[in-house]
C-alpha cells in the first residue's frame, strides 16, 4: 500500500477533490489551514487571522494502480498552481 501526502494551497482544495474522486480513490483525510516554512524560509503569521497564504494537507492511502491513475490526473494542477507531492510505503497495522 502506498501514502500520498499532498500539500498545496488551500483555494485549489475543490479542484484537487475532484481529481480523487475521479481517480477512484478509497478515501482521504484533509486538513485545512496548514502551515509551514518552506524556500522563503518564514512561517506567515498573517494566516492565522485572514487565512490568506493557508494550505491543505490531504493523505490518501491506496494500492499502486490508483496512484498511477491519480498521478495522471493531480500533476497538471500541481504544475499549474505548485504545491508538492510524496509518496511512501505503508504498511497498515
């Protein structure tokens, strides 16, 4: 089994969605209002009260052959509007 971790900007959010769902994914987990330090080397304080700047974090677990076909469909929004993509091994308990 594989985990995704995408990470990208939180407007894109509706758009990302519906690139799993039409990839046939089991089933994500989202998180809102991510933040972090990346290559400008500052953590914006300024998302904390209007929530411009914020990211999503959104996992997904699934077996190889879904990923293949989410690739296919999450890396031209990705090379559109950024964001970062990365896979691992899992191994369910």
């Amino acid at each position: 089994m594989k985990r995704l971790d995408l990470i990208f900007s939180e407007r894109e959010l509706h758009e990302m969605l519906k690139c799993l769902e039409s990839a046939e994914v089991p089933g994500y987990t989202v998180m809102k209002h991510v933040t972090g330090r990346g290559p400008e080397r500052v953590v914006s304080e300024d998302m904390e009260f209007t929530g411009l700047g914020a990211n999503a974090h959104v996992i997904v677990f699934c077996e190889q052959s879904v990923l293949i076909k989410l690739k296919e469909k999450i890396q031209p929004l990705l090379n559109y509007y950024g964001g970062v993509a990365y896979v691992s091994e899992s191994t369910p308990l």
